[in-house]
C-alpha cells in the first residue's frame, strides 16, 4: 500500500513538475541560451531531489562556455543581514531573492519597491560592534523585526557597497530604508515603569545603555547619521527614496529636524507629535503599541465587520468606559468626573481596584472595552496614549482628548474622522452629551471602520510598517484607501 501510494504521489509531482519546467522554458526561450534553460530546469528538479548525480565536468563545462551561468547561480544568495540577534522568518515569501542574480529577471515580475537597512548601527559589519555599542528599546526591536518581515525586504542588500560606490544605485526603484539605529525610544513599553533599562532589548549581551548615554535617542544628536543617509549615492540618485525614522519622544525631538532636516526624502513617524513637530508632505503620526490589547471572540469580529446592525451595538450596554492613572495637568481629572455609576464608568485606577476587591465592579479592563460603546483616550504625560490602540483592539471607538495630536499613519490612507471621537480638551465636560448624539447607525460604521483599520494596520508592528509604507504611497498619490 505504502509503496503504490509514494509511487502515484511521485508520479503526480513529475507531471507536475514537467508542466512547470515547460512553462518556465517558454518563458525564457525567447531571451535566454539553451544553456540557461537546461541549468534553471536542473537546478529546480534537483531542489525537488529528482537528479541525484552531480553533473558532469563536460556538461558544466558547455554551460560556461556558453557564456551564460557559471556555478554562482547555484550558491545562496549573500546576506547582509548582519544583526546576529535578527532571523529572516522562513514563513515570508521574498521576491527579491529570485534577484539577487539579475541573470533572470525576467522570470517574473520585478517589485517596483525594495526596503533596506543601513549598516551604521546594528547592521554593522562588525556583529560584535553593533550588539557592543548600539543599545536597542524593545519597541525599536520589533518595528526593525517587522521590517525585515515584510516581503519586499532585501537581506541581501550591501549598504556599505553602494555607499563606497562599489555597486549601482538602481534609480527606477522606490527604496524605503529603515536606520539600524535606536531612535524610538519609549520606556514604558511593553513594561510600563518607565525605565529603559526594564524595556532594553539584551539579546546576546547587547549594551544598554540610558538614553542620556545614547546620541542617536533624538533627532539632536542624530545629525551625522543622517547626513550619512542622506549623502548616500542612493538617496542622491533616487527621487523616491525614503528614510523611515520613528521619534517616539514626548514633545521636543521632532521640532529639530525641521530647523535641520527639511528632506521630504525623510518621513519622521511620530508617536507624540502635534502639527507643528511635522513636515506635512512626508511625516506621519505613529500607532502606539497596546500594553494591555483586547482579544475579541470570532462572534464579536464577525458583528462588527459584517453584519453592521444592531447586534455589534447591543452587548454593550457601557457609553463610554476609562480607567487609568490621574495625572496633574491632563484632561484625566475631569474625565474621571463623567462617571455616573451606570453607563459612563471612568475610574482612576485606584478606584477601580478597590471596587473589584469589593465587588461593586466586577468587570476586568478588557471586558469593559468589550462592553463600550466608546473608550475615552485622555493624554497622559505626553499627547498620546496606548489607550488608543487598546481601545480599537476592544471594538470600542476612540474618544480623544488631546489637543493637536497627531493621529497614526497619513490622512491620506487613514481617514480618522470616520472613526475617532475628537474632543477638544476644554470641552471635555460635554463629552456625554455629544457621545449621546450619535446615533446607533453612526456608532455601528464607526465600529466597522476602526476595527479594519486596527486589523490592518495597528493589530501587531507587521501591521504598523504595513500602515507606514501604505502611507507613504499614499502620501505620493494623493487619496485616501482605506
Ligand atoms: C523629485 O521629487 C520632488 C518632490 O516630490 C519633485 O518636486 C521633483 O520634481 C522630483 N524630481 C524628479 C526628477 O522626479
Ligand atoms: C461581583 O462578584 C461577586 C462575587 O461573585 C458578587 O458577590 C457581587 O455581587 C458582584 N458584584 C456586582 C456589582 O455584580
Ligand atoms: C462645562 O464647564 C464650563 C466651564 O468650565 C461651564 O461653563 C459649562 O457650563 C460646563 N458645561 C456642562 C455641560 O457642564
């Protein structure tokens, strides 16, 4: 039995594989010498273990001789991925290793985009030097991880060649390079003391270092790095090119960039930011992470995003729902005022704890967002907050109060007036009023458009750069798509 069975399978698989060795010959047979066609078609049957033998000195040497493949085609292709901390995710499919010989690019199509790192930091050359000298948030690690998730990665971009004008620049391409260098520094997250030395990534030894120690923390002590960049013959020769920065500081960092930096070829991607922190043609605001994200049910996904009717609405009996700390000088003070005891629950944490140990409330963070209509996102120290983020992954729609902050990603791609509540913080003691006065169509739309946005672009850092790079096309053509 098991010997018949292997036999159709093999069978199967060799008709199939014929079929697909025709087509790819035909595809060549055009432009490329026999030479490349009996090499393309040998290597792929031996990647499928049919050929067995290594092939013979007289045919390899025909191949060569016919000017057309010499053995580089069947090694791996170079990284230059040089992070040994870092994994390329085998689950990822990657079209620009199909290039990394451009011996058959027209195999299939070639991507018009290519994302890349540098090697100032931690891409350096030197693997020792980059985990020695280059201290790394845990928010910084996962964006750079997503980055070299995302399928239109490089790894075997070589930074160091182009800059050394070694190699050339391909000027019909959009490259979109990410500096391996700290600058989103943000020390509450995933762990929120705020210390950096709680959320430092220390893989392997790497330093950490406090952020007063590291001079590429903000955009004031970044200016050689980025003229580095910015002098680059890529970004010299290639109109679309674009450096994605992240700038996770409170208030300040972005301001200096504008006196300095004034490139568009520079999309600064700002957590905190308000307008006048940002070159309007090319940055954007950044998505917080979710310290504490909601998990909805499949039936509660399902009701928000297909059938947008009164079922999404029904199990949630709470208006508006907020616990968190109270800070001096925020909105949170008077917003915790809004609490009426039946549907507006805004607590301060200390509240909320001692009446869950009591049992006046029992619900738990996450079965309250599950349960609002609305979650009201109050500044805190700075003009965002992770509630903004925690409060879509609920199914809840965003109240915002935070006068001038800049929400995530380009107006262009995400449209947060069909979603967001924004309230400006003066008028904070007429939020009841105004949540009242949207109706149940309204609030069942706004529902369905947050929680695709939250799906698509802010439900993990894939998503994050996802959103960035969608906005940064978007930014180009002008329109909205989502
Ligand atoms: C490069 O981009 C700038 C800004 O978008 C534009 O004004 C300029 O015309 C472009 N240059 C070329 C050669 O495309
Ligand atoms: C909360 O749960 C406790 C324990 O189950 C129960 O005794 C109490 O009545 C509940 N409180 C409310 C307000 O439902
Ligand atoms: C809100 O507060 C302002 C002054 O702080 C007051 O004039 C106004 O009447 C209040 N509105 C409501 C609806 O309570």
């Amino acid at each position: 039995m098991a010997t018949i069975k292997h036999n159709a399978n093999r069978q199967g698989r060799s008709s199939l594989l014929l079929a697909f060795v025709g087509v790819v010959s035909f595809l060549l047979s055009q432009n490329a010498q026999r030479g490349q066609v009996e090499l393309l078609s040998r290597q792929m049957m031996e990647a499928d273990g049919f050929v067995q033998d290594a092939p013979e000195q007289g045919q390899a040497k025909s191949v060569d001789s016919n000017n057309a493949v010499g053995s580089d085609l069947l090694q791996e292709p170079q990284y230059t991925l040089n992070d040994p901390t870092m994994r390329l995710s085998p689950y990822v499919e990657r079209p620009w290793l199909h290039f990394h010989s451009d011996r058959f690019p027209h195999v299939m199509d070639r991507p018009k985009r290519k994302l890349i790192l540098t090697d100032i930091g931690w891409n350096h050359p030197n693997k020792k030097k980059g985990l020695a000298e280059f201290p790394r948030s845990l928010l910084m690690r996962e964006l750079l991880q997503a980055f070299i998730d995302h399928p239109l990665f490089d790894p075997t971009f070589d930074w160091r060649a182009m800059a050394e004008g070694r190699v050339p620049v391909d000027t019909s391409l959009e490259y979109v390079v990410l500096m391996d260098i700290e600058t989103c520094f943000e020390s509450n997250y995933p762990v929120n003391v705020a210390q950096f030395t709680a959320n430092a990534d220390t893989l392997m030894g790497r330093v950490v270092k406090d952020k007063g120690q590291n001079p590429c923390y903000n955009m004031n002590g970044c200016g050689k790095q980025l003229s580095h960049v910015l002098d680059s013959p890529l970004f010299q020769q290639v109109n679309a090119s674009t450096l994605v920065y992240f700038n996770c500081g409170g208030s300040g960092p972005g301001r200096a960039r504008k006196e300095r930096f004034s490139s568009h070829k520079i999309s600064v991607v700002s957590i905190s930011a308000g307008p006048d922190m940002l070159n309007e043609d090319s940055d954007m605001g950044m998505p917080p992470p979710a310290i504490h994200p909601v998990v909805l049910s499949h039936k509660q996904r399902q009701s928000i995003i297909n059938s947008c009717d009164s079922e999404s609405d029904r199990n949630r009996p709470y208006l508006l729902s907020f616990v968190g700390k109270h800070r001096k000088g925020s909105p949170r003070k008077e917003l915790v005022q809004l609490h009426n005891g039946n549907d507006v629950i805004s607590m301060r944490t200390p509240v909320y704890v001692d009446a869950q140990k009591k049992g006046e409330f029992n619900e738990t963070f996450p079965s309250l967002l599950r349960k609002s209509k609305f979650g009201a996102v109050p500044r805190g120290d700075n003009r965002f907050s992770y509630r903004f983020t925690e409060v879509l992954s609920g199914g809840a729609i965003p109240v915002v109060h935070s006068d001038g902050w800049i929400l995530p990603f380009r107006e262009e791609l995400v449209d947060w007036s069909k979603c967001a509540v924004v309230i400006p913080e003066k008028q904070m003691n007429q939020t009841v009023e105004i949540l009242r006065d949207i109706t149940e169509t309204q609030r069942c739309r706004m529902r369905r458009y947050c929680y695709e946005v939250y799906e698509k672009y802010m439900v993990n850092p894939e998503a994050n750069i996802a959103g960035i790079l969608d906005s940064i096309e978007a930014a180009h053509h002008g329109k909205a798509t989502i």
